[in-house]
C-alpha cells in the first residue's frame, strides 16, 4: 500500500485528534494541508507563520510522536506557510524544519533556510506576546469590579446576565452578551467587571478587553503590514473577548468583515463574546445585517437611568471608598439634579471634595449647586409650545400657520408630528391641550403623531437627523 502525504497527514491528524481538546484540534489542525510527501519528509501547509510558531510551541511533540508512527523515526516535518500578497510576491515560500531529535527551542531556532524574500516585518505586534510567554495580557481594569457596581432597578438584567456569563463563560444562551445604554452609565465598567470576575475564578482562560476603536486601528495596521491573517489568529485564539463601544465599527466594512469571521470562529468554539454598544442593534446604522443579526443571538441588555435610590447608593459608595463623609441633604441634592450619567455623578462628587479640601472649606449646599451648574449643563428650562412650532417651522422653512394648516402634504405633516412630538416630550401639557395647540388637532392625532416620529427615528436615516437637529435646538 503506497503511502500519500494526505493518507500520512490523515492518520496523524486521527491521533492528534485523541491527543488534545476538539477546540484546539479545530484552530489549529483543521486548517491544515497536507501538501507533499517525499521519502520521509511531509510537507504540512499552514495559514500563516504565527500558525507555524503556534504549532511549533505547543504540538511540536505531538507531531512528532504522530509522524515517527506514522513514517519511522527518520521523519521530518516540513512546514509551508502560506503567504499571499506579501511584499508583492505570490509564491508561497517554504520553511524546513526538521522536528526530530530535536527540542523545542532549538527547533525553532535551526529553521532551515526559507526560499526567497523572508522578511523581518514578519514577525507582528500580535504575535510577540501570544507566542513566546503565551500569555496574553487581558488589558482588564480591577478598578472595574462587580463588587462596586451597584445593582439597580436600572441595570439588574444586565449585571444578572453578567455575573451569569463570568460563572461560565461560553456555557449560557448569553453569548455574545450585548450590553447597551447611554453615556456614563456602566458598559464600560459592566465589560471589564465580567472580565475581571472570569480571570479569577478561571485563571487559565484568555481574557482580552478591546475598545472597538483599538480593534479597527489594529485591524488597518494589520492590511497596512500584511499580516492580516495573524491579526485574525491572534483573535481566534481567545476565550472571552470583550469588545467596548461596538457601535464604533458603523462604516468600517473592512473591520466589520473581519470582527465577523472572528465572531463566527470564537463562537462556533463555545468561547464567549461581550459587546457594549451606545444603541440597541436596531438603531445601529451602518453595521452590515449579517453582524447585527448575530449581536442578537444571545441576549441584549440595556443599562437604564439610574434610580434615586441608586444613584444615592452610588454617591455613597463613592465617599465611602474614598473615605469622605458629606451631609445627607448634600447626597440627596447630588441625586437629585445629576440623573443621566453616573460619571457626571463621580465627577460632581470628586469636585467637590477637590473644590472643599483645597479650600479648607466645608461642603455646603451652595458650593454643590455652583458645581451641580457646571455639570449638568442645561438644567432643563421649560419651553412653551409656541416656541416649539417656531423652532420646527423655521427649520423646515414655513411659517407656523403653514405648520398648522389642515394640508396632507408629507413635509408639512411632518413638520407638525415632529412639533407635537416636541411638545409632549419637553412640556408637561396634556395630549389634547397640545392638540388643540397645534392646528386644533384632538388626542388622537397627537398619540399617532408621536408614534410615528418614534418608528421613523429608528427606520428613516433623514428622519432621525431631523428629530436630532431639532432636539438640540430646543435644547440649548
Ligand atoms: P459607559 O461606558 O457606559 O460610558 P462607564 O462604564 O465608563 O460608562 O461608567 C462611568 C462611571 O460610572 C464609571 O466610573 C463607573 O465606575 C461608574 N458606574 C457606572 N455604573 C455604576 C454602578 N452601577 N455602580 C457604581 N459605579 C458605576
Ligand atoms: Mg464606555
């Protein structure tokens, strides 16, 4: 029976299999070609050269002993890593590397010479690390613990399904976990907690935390040097990857196809992906469907307004690790004037303690309202529905009678949803009194109205401009 470097390849490849764990026989084996056998010498072809380091590092045993079984102790293993588009040149280039009597390092270090154009830029940011100490450093903050993020009405599913998630990673229906919610108010903190909280009940796990923004830079300089598929690998390799800031890939086709081959791979091989996202995936624009749908395989969960009791459990939390006491009727003043963003909170906080320690004075209720103004920078001021109309009609260039007329005219309709909306969301008048404001309309017309401004916020690209010009207008 006359041996083929498959027919070789194979029968390794059913030993190796016995050998390790499905998830590191699917990365690092599966890929693998068998490509030539000669005398005793297979030649193996792999993705790349980290793949070969890989290998190399960590199954250099395993394949020997595989390969001595298979063709005799006089076996040598050639790899062939393929390197596309590199440096202008097609060919593929080969490195020998006899893996018999030899050790590990020494193998590494003896590679026979490579055919043509090796070059140094080879070696990547992405590979160092991963490959010589194999630890990879997991970028978490410790500061960012589930210990003090305070549980609230407002982020219990969340931090529920994140301490699910860090207890066993890759084992719930969360995956990916899709955190999302306005600014300052815990994703950041939330991903890096479930991080740190899996890095200590399962130290052996890689744990990488990445903002979004750092991922697409490392991605563009990964094409710039040609190591996109190191890049790629380097990914692969992790077991709980945490990506902040998501909504940051919108536009970036190149990024986003590349987080979604990592995507696939990480989760196809049970590892776990957590994502934190300024906006639900529906109001995502710009994120190709076939990503958007799989944020929505696992689950998504929002982070709320904090509630007054939370926020007066956060600020207290916050004085009492930094070791600050601070009248009562002051908390609740904090509380009660900065709702929307837990950092303005602890920014309020940390001003005042700085503004009173510097100063040598006591907090009073006078210096917190002179900071609360400079935080919170526009305390809401009423506005009138009057001045609602005129800010809507000068925007689309009518006057207010044209706003108001009984016309169906899709602009001018609009233009009158939009006011309505407007008015039940920044005054306190009634549904009917807003109708009978703009153009005599009755409820009804109003409900509608701000039900339709609603489904076309999050439908029409145009529409939601209109609505975020206007609310900043009405809001400044
Ligand atoms: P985001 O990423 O959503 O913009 P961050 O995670 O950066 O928000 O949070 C802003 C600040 O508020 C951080 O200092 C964080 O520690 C704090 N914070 C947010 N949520 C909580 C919470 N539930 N308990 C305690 N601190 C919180
Ligand atoms: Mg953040």
């Amino acid at each position: 029976m006359s041996k083929t470097a498959e027919s070789v390849w194979n029968n390794c490849l059913s030993f190796i299999e016995d050998n390790i764990t499905s998830q590191a026989y699917k990365t690092w084996f599966e890929p693998i070609k068998a490509v030539k056998l000669s005398d005793n010498a297979l030649s193996i072809q792999v993705p790349s050269k980290f793949f070969y380091e890989w290998l190399e590092e960590h199954y250099v045993k395993l394949l020997k002993v595989a390969l001595t079984k298979e063709i005799g102790t006089t076996a040598k293993l050639v790899y062939v890593i393929k390197m596309e588009n590199t440096y202008g040149n097609k060919q593929p280039f080969t490195e020998r590397i006899p893996s018999s009597n030899r050790s590990n390092t020494q193998a590494s270090q003896e590679v026979d010479v490579p055919l043509k154009n090796k070059s140094p830029e080879l070696k990547n940011p992405f590979v160092i690390p991963g490959i010589r100490n194999v630890k990879i450093e997991s970028q978490l903050n410790p500061n960012y613990n589930f210990d003090n993020f305070l549980e609230g009405e407002s982020n219990r599913l969340a931090r529920s399904a994140g301490l699910a998630v860090a207890n066993k990673p890759g084992g719930t229906s969360f995956n990916p976990l899709l955190i999302f919610g306005g600014v300052g108010l815990g994703k950041t903190h939330l991903g890096h907690a479930i991080g740190v909280e899996i890095k200590d009940k399962y130290p052996e796990k890689t744990v990488l935390y990445i903002s979004a923004e750092k991922f697409t830079q490392q991605y563009i300089e990964s094409v710039k040097k040609n190591n996109r598929n190191d890049f790629i690998h380097f990914y692969q390799i992790i077991d709980v990857l945490i990506v902040d800031d998501i909504q940051l890939l919108s536009g970036k086709a190149g990024t986003q196809d590349v987080f979604f081959h990592i995507f696939n791979h990480l989760h196809q091989n049970g590892k776990q992906v957590i994502l934190t996202s300024d906006k639900a995936p529906v109001d995502m624009i710009d994120i190709e469907q076939r990503l958007l749908s799989r944020f929505k395989w696992g689950l998504s969960a929002e982070l709320n307004h904090p509630d007054y009791d939370t926020r007066v459990a956060i600020i207290k939390n916050k004085l009492y690790r930094d070791g600050v006491e601070m009248p009562e009727d002051i908390v609740e003043f904090l509380a009660n004037n900065i709702k929307t963003n837990i950092r303005e909170l602890e920014g309020a906080i940390i001003s005042l303690i700085a503004h009173s320690s510097f100063n040598k004075r006591e907090i009073t209720i006078e210096l917190a309202k002179k900071i609360v103004d400079n935080y919170v920078k526009h305390t809401k001021r009423e506005v009138s529905i009057d001045y609602i109309q005129k800010v809507v009609s000068d925007y689309f260039q009518m006057d207010v009678d044209t706003l108001q007329s009984k016309t169906r005219k899709r602009h001018i309709v609009q233009a009158r949803q939009l006011a309505m909306f407007f008015a039940k969301k920044f005054t306190k008048a009634s549904l009917a009194s807003i109708g009978s404001q703009i153009g005599q309309r009755d409820h009804a017309t109003v409900l509608h109205a701000c039900k339709t401004v609603d489904n076309l916020s999050t439908t029409d690209k145009q529409f939601r401009k209109y609505v975020e010009d206007l609310n900043k207008k009405l809001t400044l």
